[in-house]
C-alpha cells in the first residue's frame, strides 16, 4: 500500500511540474519498477548462494574420505624394496575396479625418503599398468595424510584371539519339577 500511495504522489507531483524538471524522468521510473521486482523477489537470489556455503564442508568431507580410502600406506609397501604387497594389490585392485569412476584417484603415502616415495609410486604405476593394459591409467598421487587405519594382520589376529577366548557352547539345564533333567 505504501508502495501505491509513493506511486500516486510522485505521479502527481509530476503533472505539476514544469517541463524542465523533466529530464531524468524515465530513468526514476525504471528505478522504480526495478526496485519494485527486486522487492517482490527478494529471497530467491540467495538461495542459492546459501544453499552452495552450506554444502561446501560436506563436500570436502567427501574428498577427504575418499582420499583416505584409496590411500596405499606404508604396510601395503614391503619395508625393505617398497614394492607392493599381496594386500597392497589387493586393495589397488579394488580401488581401480570397484570405486566410482571420479573417484578412481590412488593416493600413496610419501615415504621417510625421496627414493622410497619413488619406488612406491614406480610400483603402484606398474602395478596398474598390469590390472588396467588397455585404457587410461588412475592418476596416482603422493598424500602426506596419513590414513586412520589397521594393518588386515592386526585385525585378524584380534579377532582370531576373541574368538578363542569365547567358552564352548552349552544348553542351560532343564528343571521339571523342582528336578533337573539329565
């Protein structure tokens, strides 16, 4: 109503003034009816922005995980040639079959030298060059993030222990009247 009432006064004001005072006429009206439609559609063009902050740390999230899941680290090298081991290629096997195609990136943990991060991309290169003959190659990356991982060997001695531990199997006793059935 506001807006109608501004409209209608200027509107007259206009009529009433000489015809020198007209000289930036049209331009005040399309401020007008420019300020008008970005009032009347205020919250949309924001949206979006917001929307995008909003998932910008999900996203780098989701970079970061995939990151340290296709990290090879240092117990899927052999410590004395760095080339990789049988769960090493076991598991850069899955990152190049199984994964996503945009998430076909194999990060390998730098090593305490130059040489051995060399020989370790050198064998993971190799080692995909064989898996994948035909086609473009994964990149493969030096990460210094070190993955919050355990060594397969590890969990399965733990789990072997468990199991160990755990008392054989037994029906509880049965009481019919007061007596035990034997």
């Amino acid at each position: 109503m506001y807006r109608v009432v501004t409209a209608a006064l200027v509107f007259a004001f206009s009529l009433s003034a000489a015809s020198d005072c007209c000289a930036g006429w049209h331009e005040f009206w399309n401020g007008i009816k420019t300020d008008f439609r970005r009032n009347n559609c205020w919250p949309e063009p924001f949206y979006h922005t917001d929307r995008a902050a909003k998932r910008a740390p999900m996203a780098i999230m989701v970079n970061n995980g995939w990151q340290r899941q296709n990290t090879l680290s240092d117990y899927h090298f052999d410590s004395e040639t760095n080339e990789l081991t049988h769960s090493g290629a076991v598991k850069l096997h899955w990152i190049i079959t199984q994964t996503p195609l945009n998430r076909r990136t194999v990060y390998v943990l730098d090593g305490l030298t130059q040489d051995t991060t060399a020989t370790r991309v050198d064998s993971v290169q190799q080692a995909v060059a064989k898996i994948l003959p035909d086609g473009p190659m994964p990149p493969v990356m030096r990460t210094s993030v070190i993955p919050r991982t355990t060594p397969s060997e590890t969990v399965d001695a733990i789990n072997r222990k468990a199991i160990a531990s755990q008392p054989d199997p037994v029906l509880p006793k049965l009481m019919i009247n007061g007596n035990t059935d034997q």
